[in-house]
C-alpha cells in the first residue's frame, strides 16, 4: 500500500492548495494484489481529490 500511495500521491497533491495529512488502515483478513489495491487506492485520492477542490471552492 505504501508504494502505491508513493507512486500515486501526484493525483491528490497536484490538484490542492492546502496540506493535508493522511492516514491509510487497511484491515481485511485477506490479502490483495499489489494491482488491486492500487487500483483502489487511485480511486480513493481521485475522489478525495475532488471532494477537496469542492469544497475550496464553496469557500471562495
């Protein structure tokens, strides 16, 4: 999980004006594939990405 949020964070820090710090928990008794949690980690930033850019623009 770590290199995928490592290879990925372009997504959710080039579109932001503000830091922000994030935590990641993954809890599963399963073990996923790198490819799948990257996968769902891309999707997880984009939204939180676009969530962000929302709401900073509610505020200007």
């Amino acid at each position: 999980m770590r290199e995928a949020y490592r290879k990925n964070k372009h997504i959710l820090y080039s579109n932001i004006e503000e830091k922000y710090i994030i935590m990641f928990t993954y809890l599963d008794e399963n073990e996923l594939k790198y490819v799948e949690i990257e996968e769902k980690l891309i999707l997880l930033l984009k939204r939180l990405s676009d969530k962000i850019k929302s709401c900073q623009h509610e505020e200007s």
